[in-house]
C-alpha cells in the first residue's frame, strides 16, 4: 500500500505529493492550513500527525480515488489540546489510499 497526501493550493489545483508535506484546504474561499507532519502506518493501521491550532477541531478524510473526490471521513473530528493532533485509520487496506486532514468549521 501506498500512503499520499493530498496538498491543495489557492487556486484550488491538486497535487499529490508522497509523506511529510504540508496539505491546505479552502473554507469558505480562505486556505486553511493543515500541516501533516508524520505518517506511521504498521500492524493493520495508520497514525498520521498534524500540526493544529490549541481548541480547533480536525477531521481526518480519506479517498482511494482522486477522479472521484469521495473523501470520506476517518473516525471522530478531533479537538486539539496542543500544536499537535493525532489520527488513527485502523481500517486499511492494500489499495493506494490518500490522507487529508481539514478544518472544521
């Protein structure tokens, strides 16, 4: 299995880049950024961590198809208690799987 992440830019373009880059999402017009800074993936799962702002909420999201853009979420939206949020997708599978985290309103 493959593990990407997905970064997207201002002018709503796409790109996927492999691990530890930074990924961005559009709310309401304004990029948020939403910076993956760590992906483990062992024993049947993947832990992805986040750089976060202290009482945002984060939601991790997941795709096996960029064409199709069902992004679909991964477990309970997070609070974040420090500069840091942590993931768990405990449900993975052999297919390619991209990773984003965004920021809920």
């Amino acid at each position: 299995m493959r593990i990407f992440l997905n970064t997207c830019l201002l002018s709503a373009l796409t790109v996927i880049v492999s691990m530890l880059s930074a990924g961005c999402v559009s709310i309401g017009g304004t990029a948020v950024k939403a910076n993956i800074t760590d992906i483990t993936r062992g024993n049947g799962r993947v832990i992805i961590t986040a750089a976060a702002k202290r009482n945002n909420k984060y939601q991790l999201q997941k795709t096996d198809d960029l064409l199709k853009a069902e992004w679909k979420n991964v477990g309970l939206c997070v609070t974040a208690e420090s500069n840091k949020v942590f993931f768990v997708d405990s449900n993975v599978s052999n297919r390619e799987q991209f990773y984003r985290v965004v920021l809920v309103p």
